[in-house]
C-alpha cells in the first residue's frame, strides 16, 4: 500500500514537472540569460589563466575603472580575453581602431603597491608563469645579472652610445642592471616603487629611490633634461598610464637621449600567456606608435628571445631604442601623422607634391644634418 502511495506521488511531480518545462514563460527565461550570465560564459571562453594571490586584496570587479584606448582616446574596443584575478574576471580589450590592447577595467594604484610587495618578488613556483618573480633561486638572479651586462653591452652596439653617461632605470627591481652600469663607469639612478625591491637595490650600494618617476621628479630627486638614457626593461607593460610616463620620460632625458626598453611583443591575434600584472599588450606596431606620439623616434629595435608557460603558449621580448627629438621635429611629424590619419592622398600631394613617405625621409635628413 505504501508503495503504491509512494509512486502515485512520484507520478504526480513527474506530471507537474513536464509542465513546468514546457511552458513559455520558463521556456523564455531558460534561452535569455542575465547580462551578468553573459559576460561570465564569455570570459570562461576566453580565459587566459586563474591565479590567486594571497597578498593583495581584489575589490570586486563593479569597483575597477573602464579606461579608454591609450592610443587614441576612443572606447571602440571588444574583448578578446580574460583573466580572473582572486575570483574577479578582467578582461582584456583591443581597440578596433588601431589595435592597442589593454585590461579592462583596470585596478587602482593601492592593488599595484600591495602587488609589488616582497611576496611578487618570491612567488611559488606554480604561479611563475602566471606571475611575479623568483629572487630567491640562485639560478634566476645568475641569469638577470647575465641579462644586464647584455643589456648594457646592446646599448653601446646597437645604440651608438659610445660613452658613459648619466643613466636613470625605471622599476628596476634590485637593480641588476644599475649595478652593471655603475661597474662600467655610468652615473646612475634606481627608481622603483617596491619598498622590497628598492632595499636590495640599496644594499648593493646603487643609489635608490623607492616610489615612481612622477613623484621623484615632483620631489626633485631626478632632474630635467639630464639624462643620456632611461632604461625601462619589462616596465611599461606593467603601467596604467604609459602616456603620463613617455611624457615624464622625455622630461628627464637630454635632447637627443635615448629610452632603451623592453615589452612582450604580443601577436595581432592577443595574448596567448595569462601575465596576470600585465595592463597593457603591445604588438611591435602599437608600441611604435606611442613612442612616436610623445617624440620619440626607434632608432633600432631587435628580437631579445621567448618566455612561456608549462603547456607550450610563447611571447616573444623585443628590445627598442627610441630618441627623444626636439619639439619642432616632434610637431612635424604629428602634422604628418594626422594627415596620414585622413588617407586623403590629394591633400597630401598638394601640400608636399610627394609622397608622405618622402616627407618624413627629408624631415629626417634635416634633424640629422644629413
């Protein structure tokens, strides 16, 4: 009896639930999900990689600013990736305009300052190849001091700097290759924001300041138009405002000075790594293009070799030499820049008579003497 009971009942929510299903009204909000639902199939769909960390406290994701194209000021952008950082998913971006991709929204300055702590300095080794650095191992600080008298060798090859002169690095860390530039008769100067970093940087008697270049300027500790180069090696990537910096950068550097600096030069496709402190994606194009908007001119740019994860994903470092030119020669090129933005041929013709090419060919002729 109650068997037969027991599955009269079943029989009954059996019933209920078919109708359930089959309605319209279920039917609708089966097929529509919420824009919330959205926005997490996508990011599960591109998810570059997942990473944890225990040191720095993520708000969630509703509290990050959106920002706009670097590059050209416009928000025309679409997601091509993600990654979740302490649960919270940012996605990385690509403007349809010119390329430039970015994360987005982007974290504040209180994430980045609890990011660079002593912890990104000596992550396990699970979540190298997601993030941080591994300072503690022999091997890794034997291969930087090796990279820096590489680095500093390139400059006199590749950069025609002959002598040495006056050197500011940018986010040195513990100031590898300031130390190789000071063995090598260079006067020189390490900013970086980690107070860990800085400290070690000290005590291998560099001189250090520990905060960024915007406030070391406002304080006075590095001068205007001084410097023969500023090295920014697997720096600008890690910047929420690459313009403000390419700016602060031609402040200190001497008329004709160089910025030597290294990014991941990632594919037009995006980025295939997650590099979970990385704010900005540069392909070789776009990061051409933004030294060219703020004076700067490449002198000499070449491959610096790969970087990858355990399942086979590459990103290859290129190196870059840019010049600061003076400011006429600057204003001339955003004139052309801007008429290259038009594709309007015949007003170029009748302004120059060549072709736009040519013009930036005898510009150059000119700033050089030639």
């Amino acid at each position: 009896m109650n068997a037969l009971r027991q599955a009269k009942t079943l029989l009954c929510w059996v019933l209920i639930g078919s109708l359930i299903l089959s309605s319209p009204a279920y039917a609708l909000r089966s097929t529509q999900p919420t824009q919330t639902g959205v926005e997490e199939a996508l990011s599960t769909d591109m998810l570059l990689g997942d990473v944890h960390l225990d040191w720095v406290n993520v708000k969630p994701i509703s509290e990050y600013e959106k920002v706009s194209c670097a590059l050209c000021g416009r928000s025309n952008d679409e997601p091509i990736g993600a990654v979740r950082i302490n649960g919270e998913t940012f996605h990385v971006v690509r403007c349809r305009d010119d390329g430039l991709m970015w994360l987005n929204p982007q974290p504040d300055t209180e994430y980045y300052r609890q990011l660079y702590s002593e912890k990104f300095f000596n992550v396990p080794i699970g979540i190298v190849e997601k993030v941080g650095l591994q300072y503690g191992r022999r091997e890794v600080l034997e291969r930087r001091r090796e990279d820096a008298r590489l680095q500093v060798e390139e400059w006199e090859k590749e950069g025609n700097i002959i002598r040495p002169g006056k050197l500011v690095e940018i986010g040195g860390g513990a100031g590898f290759l300031s130390k190789e530039a000071q063995t090598r008769g260079w006067d020189v100067l390490n900013v970086e924001m980690s107070e860990y970093a800085a400290d070690l940087s000290r005590k291998s008697r560099i001189p250090t300041y520990t905060g960024t270049l915007d406030e070391a300027l406002i304080k006075g500790v590095v001068a205007e138009n001084v410097y023969d180069i500023v090295a920014a090696y697997a720096l600008i990537e890690h910047l929420s405002n690459p313009n403000e910096f390419l700016e602060q950068v031609r402040r200190v550097l001497k008329e004709g000075g160089v910025l030597a600096a290294r990014i991941p030069a990632t594919p037009d496709a995006g980025p295939r790594l997650c590099l979970a402190e990385h704010v900005y994606h540069y392909t070789i194009a776009t990061f051409t293009q933004m030294l060219s908007k703020h004076g700067f001119v490449v002198t000499h740019q070449h491959y610096s070799g790969s970087f990858g994860d355990r399942i086979g994903n590459r990103s290859d470092a290129w190196t870059f030499f840019a010049q600061k030119r003076d400011d006429l020669f600057q204003q001339m090129l955003q004139v052309l820049a801007g008429l290259e933005e038009t594709r309007n041929q015949s007003q170029v013709d009748a302004l120059f008579g060549v072709p736009l090419k040519e013009v930036a060919e005898r510009l150059e002729a000119i700033r050089s003497g030639a």
